[in-house]
C-alpha cells in the first residue's frame, strides 16, 4: 500500500463547477496535511495546509480532513481554467518524523 | 517571485562532469530541503537539513553530494551523474525546523539533464 494515494485523474471539470480532489494516507500518526498545486513545468506551490479534523476554508478551497477515516480531501468552488494543474497530496508526521510524503498527484482539467 | 532562489536554472552535464546546484533563503527558515522530481511524478525527497545538520538522507546515491554552509545556503554537488538522474531538482525550506505544522516553500527548480 502506497503511504499516500490520491485518483491520478486526469478529473475534468465545466468551468464554474465544483472540482472534489481525493487523498487517503496509511501512516495514523501522520499530522500535518497540505495540498501543493503544481503547473506544468513549474514547482508545486501550497494551496491548503489542515491538521485537525473538520474543514478549512480559503477563498474558493475548502480542504477536509478526516483522520479517523485516514482522509483528505480538497474541494474546487466555481473552477475556473486558470485552475487546470496537478494537485499534490502531501502528508507529513508519524513514524516518518520530518518527512513530507507525496502523493501521485491529481491532474485537473476546467475546460470552458 | 520566489522566496528561494535555485541556480542555476536549467544544466546540462556530461556523465564525467562535476556540477553543482545552489539554493539560498533568506525568510530566516532552519530547514532545508532537496527533492528531485522526474517527469508526472510526485517530488521525491533527498536529503533533509534542520538547523544546519542533516536530519534525513533518504539512501541517496553518493554521487549526490549535499552541504549546508549556513542556514541560508544550501547546495547540492553532482558528480558522475547517469542519463537516469536527468529530472527536476527542488530546494524547499522551512521555519522552525523539518517537522510538525512547519509548510515547505519550494524554488523555482532547476532543471538537470545528464547526456
């Protein structure tokens, strides 16, 4: 079992809509959880960071983590293209003290 | 722009070369990371350094060599590279040291091709 594992996609998406992006992680003592959105070509920059339970708002991201179910998800209000990318799961804690585990990542497509 | 500045920007190398890649900070951060990332994959962590020492090496090839000259600085020196090791490299750093809560800043990459 991969540490963290999120749907590759590609997720395609109407411009407007919601876009629900999915991560499970295996380590239970993991305790810090962001999303990194990376563009082709460029380096992953942060979008959510979350650590305890329940659900963070940012603007148009809202990030939810259920450590219980070892789940993390991020959620896309009105998607717009400029949003088109890979999205990175990334988990940190644990017995992997310091470490930052990625995901595989999620690419995102918002077609008009 | 970025916070964390990498050079240089894109390098290519021949198999017997010696290179080196720099990476600087100036938020003040004492963690100090490298990751290499190969084509529609996920970054890959190397070597981690908190407060100037190395915390994790992640069983990196020894033709990688890291070093930390201070907390600001951190290079990474490449030395008898394989076409398999072409790929992006990362410097990311961190406040307050490598773990918990601390969020990763990445540079803009550089971009490594070995011939």
């Amino acid at each position: 079992q991969k540490e963290v594992e999120q749907n590759s996609g590609p997720l395609s998406v109407p411009e407007g809509a919601i876009a629900s992006l999915n991560c499970t992680y295996s380590d239970r003592g993991s305790q810090s959880f962001f999303w990194y959105r990376q563009y082709s070509g460029k380096s992953p920059e942060l979008i959510m960071s979350i650590y305890s339970n329940g659900d963070k708002e940012d603007g148009r991201f809202t990030a939810q983590l259920n450590k219980a179910s070892q789940y993390v998800s991020l959620l896309i209000r009105d998607s717009q293209p400029s949003d088109s990318a890979t999205y990175l799961c990334a988990v940190r804690g644990g017995t992997s003290y310091g470490k930052l585990t990625f995901g595989q990542g999620t690419i995102l497509t918002v077609h008009p | 722009d970025t916070e964390v500045t990498q050079t240089p920007k894109h390098l290519v190398m021949g198999m017997t070369n010696k290179k080196s890649l720099k990476c600087e900070q100036h938020m003040g951060h004492r963690a100090m990371y490298w990751y290499k990332q190969k084509a529609k994959k996920p970054p890959e962590l190397m070597f981690v350094y908190s407060y100037e020492k190395l915390s994790i090496n992640e069983s990196v090839p020894s033709r990688f060599s890291p070093e930390c000259p201070n907390s600001s600085l951190l290079n990474l020196h490449l030395h008898a590279l394989q076409p398999e090791d072409s790929a992006l490299y990362l410097c990311a750093s961190s406040q307050g040291g490598a773990s918990g809560a601390n969020v990763l800043t990445f540079g803009a990459g550089s971009r490594l091709t070995v011939l």
